[in-house]
C-alpha cells in the first residue's frame, strides 16, 4: 500500500480459531413455521379466529401509529 514503509509481519494464527464446529443436532425452525404455530390450536389445527384477531389488531396499531410517522416524514 505504501512502498516507502515495510509492512508489519502478520501474527500466527490464535491456535483456537479455524477449529470446525461441532454438529448442531437440531435445525432451528424456520421463521415461517414458527410464525405458523403461533396460530395454530391445541390440536395443531391453524386458528382463524387467532388469524382474524391479530390482522384487527395490527390494523388498529396501525391506524394509531400511521399519523405519527407521516408527521415525522413531512419535516
């Protein structure tokens, strides 16, 4: 980078770093599917009462929130 100046050796590599990891015995669940079962019943059925709820709830939050964000946007 800089011929004027030598370069500085580069140290050994730290005897703990580059070692593989072990095996994950469980794959962790995709986002998807744990967004699922978040409506799914006691029975494992999907829940659209649980579906309905949350969309009103998020529509409600949504209306509360939207005019405080366009207020932020028009400055």
């Amino acid at each position: 980078m800089f011929p004027q100046k030598p370069r500085r050796p580069m140290p050994p590599p730290h005897p703990f770093m580059g070692r593989p990891r072990p095996p994950v015995e469980q794959q962790p669940t995709p986002m998807k599917q744990q967004l699922i079962n978040q409506f799914r019943d006691s029975e494992g059925n999907i829940d659209i009462d649980k579906i309905t709820n949350t969309a009103q709830q998020v529509g409600k939050l949504y209306s509360q929130v939207s005019p405080l964000f366009t207020k932020f946007m028009k400055k």
